[in-house]
C-alpha cells in the first residue's frame, strides 16, 4: 500500500514517517511531497491509497488540493496532520471529503487508532 505524506517542512514528514513506523504501518511504502503542487503532481504519478497532507502549504493549500482531487472523481482516502484545528477547518476538511484531522503533537497510539482501519 502507498502512503503520500505531504508538508513543506521536511522535518514534518520524517516524524510523521517516524510515527507510520512506530505505530506499525512501516511495511507500506512512504512516498512525501513538499508542498501543494508536488501533492497533486505525486498523487496523479503515484496514485497512493492514502494521503496524509499538512493543512497550509505553499502552492495549493491541503484543503485546495482535496477539493481538486474530489472534483475529479478521486476518492482515495485523504486527511490532515495538523498544528491549527479549529472548528472552522475540521468542517471545511469533512465538506471537501477528508476521512481524518490529526492535531499536533500526535503520537503512535493515535495514528494507530486512526489510520488502523484505513492502512490493514
């Protein structure tokens, strides 16, 4: 199974990675994006089974490049890893058809606990 991790802090997308690892799903392979643009370009050269997106990136924002992705019939499981969770964002996430919203700072148990269903 693939996994696109996209946020334009590399940083980021290694604890994430990190995180995948230790909460079990190190076996599928990672595949990461540094920005809105590169999300959109890896997910239409890759075509992953999961993305896995920062909120604010330059580019194309994460909710930008969903509401693409939606609009063009793909329906590839999609969430967000996040600092900023406001309410606002969580219905904007969940009215453009993302399946998760994880705040920072998260951990393994709940990356398990989310992404256990989607991942096994």
């Amino acid at each position: 199974m693939k996994i696109l991790i996209a946020d334009d802090s590399r940083v980021m997308r290694q604890i994430v990675t990190r995180t995948l690892r230790q909460a079990g799903f190190g076996d599928h392979e990672l595949i990461e994006a540094g920005d809105g643009r590169q999300l959109y370009d890896k997910f239409m050269e890759e075509k992953p089974d999961v993305v896995i997106s920062d909120w604010n990136m330059p580019g194309m924002t994460g909710v930008e490049v969903l509401r693409v992705l939606r609009s063009e019939g793909h329906n590839v499981p999609f969430g967000f890893v996040t600092s900023e969770c406001t309410a606002e964002m969580q219905e904007a996430a969940t009215a453009a058809g993302a399946l998760f919203f994880i705040s920072k700072p998260f951990t393994a148990e709940g990356f398990t606990e989310i992404f256990g269903p989607v991942l096994r």
